[in-house]
C-alpha cells in the first residue's frame, strides 16, 4: 500500500491553504489593529521548557508531547546511554511557552518598557487519540501580551479574538464565550484544597483519574468528560465565590470592559483549562455546531508566572490560540465555500501545434505583466483545451491559429458571458488589463 499521512495529521491541500494563507493575513490585520506583531519561534523546544512552563502533571505534557532526539542521541539512549537536558527536544505542543521564553532570552520587554505585543500561526503537536476536531497536527494561530497587568488588556484581547472570529465568518449567534478568573498564588492554593477536599468527601463517585487528579492537581477534574464526574464537580465549590479582594477586583474589571463594549459572554467557574500556567482571566470560545465534543475554537488567559517559571524576572503575560481546522469546521457548518486555490485570468489555447512557440511566447509575456496565465502542455484537442481552461477557472480563452498568428491577432473568449473580441496579439496585454478591470 502508497504510504499514507502519518495518523492525526492532515494535509493542507491547495483550497485549504489558500484559506489558511489567507486566515493567518486576516489575524496580522485583525490583531494588528491592537499592536500585535508577528514572530516566529522554532517548532522544538527544549522539554524542559514545556516541563517547567506547562506544567509536569498536565495532560500535555505528561502524555501528550512528542519528543524528538537527533539520530546520534537516539542511538546513545537506545545503547543505555544518557543524553543531556539541553539535548532533549520536544515539537510544541503549543505557541506560549515557545513565545515567553523568546522574549525573556530576548529580552524584550526590558523593566518600565511598554508591553511586548507578539502574535504567531503555525503547527503544534500533540500525541492526543485523533477524532473529530483532534488531530496530532494542527495549527493555531495565538497571541502573546507580555509586561502589562491591567484588565483592559484581557478585555481588549478577547474583544479583538471575537471581531476576529466575526471577521472571517463564524457566526456570532454560534459561538459562546465563556469566562472565569482562576485567582492568583494568594487565593488559589486554598481554594485548590477546599476542591480536594470536597472530592475526598466524593471519592466513591469520582473515576481512577479523578482520584489521582485530586492528589496532583484537583481542578483538573472540572474537565472530566465522565458523566458521573461533571455531575459531583457541578456541585463542587466555586473559585468566583473564593477569590481575594485583588483577584475579584480585576476581574470584575475584565467583565465591565466587555459589557461596555457590548461583548456578550458567560461566566463560567469551571472553566480551568486544562494548562498549569494560568493565573486571574481565563476565557473559551465554542462553537454550537458542526464540532461535536471538540468544541473549543480558540481559548486563552492570563499567566502572570510563566516567564519566572523559564528564569526570566516577573512579567505579566496574558494570550490565547485558536485552532484553524476547528474554525474551518465551524465555517463549514456554517455554510462557508472554501475559496478555489486554481485561478486562471488567460488560458491561451492552440489550434494546432505549429503555434506552441507563438502562444509560449504569448503566455510568458501575460505572465511578465502580472497575469496567471496558462496554457495546455500535453497536446490536446481544442475541445479538451477549453475544458481544461474551464476546469482551471479561466476568465478567458484566447484562441491562437495559423490564421490568427498571420493575421497578428487572435479571438479572446469571455469564459462568463461567451462573447468574443478579436485582439491584435500586440495589444492582448493592454486589452486584458481593461478587460479584466
Ligand atoms: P489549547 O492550547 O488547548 O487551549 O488550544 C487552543 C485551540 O487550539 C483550541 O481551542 C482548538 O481550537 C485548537 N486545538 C487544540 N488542540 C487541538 C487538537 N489536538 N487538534 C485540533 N485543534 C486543536
């Protein structure tokens, strides 16, 4: 059998990444509005970076990440041999540990400068069982805000990822946003125990997981998919009811913001996400249809101690990611047509091939002018010229005889309406760029 794309991969083809292309220019635009640039931070790590920024019990890196060694320290290990920290690669299982350390080795956001405004689109991998809406490569598009507390910047970052969603399409009514703040060092290490404890007083109704969960990281458990979990972790205490005076007042702030700019959202307090590193905001978007159970399209918060966890000085930070193929998904469902890749402004059709080297001549000289132009290269019949053009999209078929090369001029077919002009060869040029403005 062919070999086939590696499983929970998936190819992007020429449709797919026209609009991938073209996603990723509506974000830099979107996102550029608030400041954001883009960087591009290298898709391995050192798994030490994902192990002290995402956190060693979370689920991505216990179990999700793919770990990769060059050939010589993969025959070192397989030998018994040990292979050294810096040595120990892992492929990004996401965009923020990768974009906080580039900005702390960096040193971008040096002390009393204004905040680091970053953005980046690119494939992240996570070894998860593939499903519907979850594959082991995907790409994401995210943001990354370093060196500024205030709520206004969590306001205007989850404003800006709805005008974006809205800005390529999703519909609003489909989406839901969800919000919750999970507390700071001060509040959360009690509110953590209060959970624990009330799922020791639950430990006949919790699963394996859940138990274990309740040891290492109890909030964990309010992303349980089983049943009989949701139902105990419903009535499980609040972190909204156990926030401090700073936490409740900032992220009262966050909500007022969004209220003010008409940004409809829900509160949530069991929305945790599922990475160690967040702190205060956190914020979800789903989708109502076409993603069944993987209905997250993009989600983010705060995480005011992630640069001091890869050794750089306190800085704020605050970001999210989006997920293309769910958003692709969510657009299909919605009733979106991928645009078509294949566009063709001049198809140059031969009557026979003692004009190959005129109509040659006449595609490279469109082409030098900006236009994409094409031309068969296989010796068809004019008949199977006109439905190659038709099947490439082509606005239009200028057709080129013997007659028509003596001539100096040759038919150019409007592909839409079926009219024809007839167009000395010296002008085709000229008249296609009139025609086809
Ligand atoms: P996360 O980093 O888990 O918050 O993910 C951010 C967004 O990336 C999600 O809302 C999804 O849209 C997308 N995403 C995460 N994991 C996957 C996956 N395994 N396959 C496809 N998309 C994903």
């Amino acid at each position: 059998m062919a070999i086939q794309a590696p499983e929970g991969t998936r190819d992007l083809l020429p449709d797919e990444a026209l609009f991938w292309t073209r996603f990723k220019e509506t974000a830099a635009e979107v996102f550029g509005r608030y400041g954001y640039v883009l960087v591009e931070t290298p898709v391995i790590e050192q798994t030490e970076l994902f192990v002290r920024g995402i956190g060693e019990a979370t689920d991505v890196v216990s179990k999700e990440m793919f770990t990769a060694l060059s050939g010589e320290n993969l025959k070192r290990l397989l030998e018994g041999g040990t292979v050294k920290a810096k040595s120990r690669l892992s492929l990004r299982p996401e965009g923020t540990a990768g974009v906080v350390r580039a900005v702390v080795q960096h040193d971008l956001v040096p002390q009393g400068a204004a905040p680091a405004k970053l953005m980046y689109a690119g494939p992240m991998f996570r070894a998860e069982r593939p499903q519907k809406g979850r594959q082991r490569q995907f790409n994401q598009v995210g943001v990354e805000c370093l060196g500024a507390e205030a709520p206004s910047i969590d306001a205007e970052a989850i404003i800006m990822l709805m005008r974006f969603f809205e800005k390529v399409g999703i519909p609003r009514a489909s989406m839901r946003l969800l919000v919750n703040s999970m507390g700071c060092e001060t509040c959360r290490p009690a509110y953590r125990d209060l959970v624990r404890a009330y799922m020791d007083e639950h430990a006949g109704e919790l699963c394996e997981t859940c138990l274990t969960r309740a040891e290492v990281n109890p909030l964990r458990a309010f992303d349980c998919k089983n049943p009989g979990c949701a139902a105990v972790m419903e009535d499980a205490p609040k972190i909204t009811d156990h926030l401090c005076d700073d936490c409740k007042a900032h992220y009262a702030e966050v909500l007022g913001l969004l209220e003010g700019a008409g940004v409809a959202y829900e509160e949530d307090p069991k929305l945790v996400r599922g990475l160690d590193y967040y702190t205060r905001t956190v914020f979800e978007v789903q989708v109502t249809d076409g993603l069944g159970s993987q209905n997250a399209i993009g989600g983010g918060g705060r995480y005011d101690k992630l640069a001091e966890e890869v050794g750089g000085r306190s800085t704020p930070g605050l970001g999210f990611a989006l997920g293309y193929e769910r958003c692709l998904m969510a657009l299909e469902a919605a009733g979106m047509e991928l645009p078509r890749a294949q566009r063709c402004d001049l198809f140059v059709a031969c009557v026979d091939d003692t004009v190959r080297a005129q109509a040659f001549a006449l595609v490279q000289e469109c082409r030098d002018a900006g236009y994409r132009c094409e031309m068969d290269h296989q010796g068809r019949s004019l008949k199977s010229q006109f439905k190659l053009a038709d099947k490439l999209g082509a606005a239009r078929v200028a057709v080129l005889g013997p007659d028509e090369v003596a001539a100096g001029k040759v038919t150019v077919r409007d592909m839409g309406t079926h009219d024809e002009v007839l167009v000395s060869i010296t002008d085709l040029v000229s008249e296609l760029g009139s025609a086809l403005l």
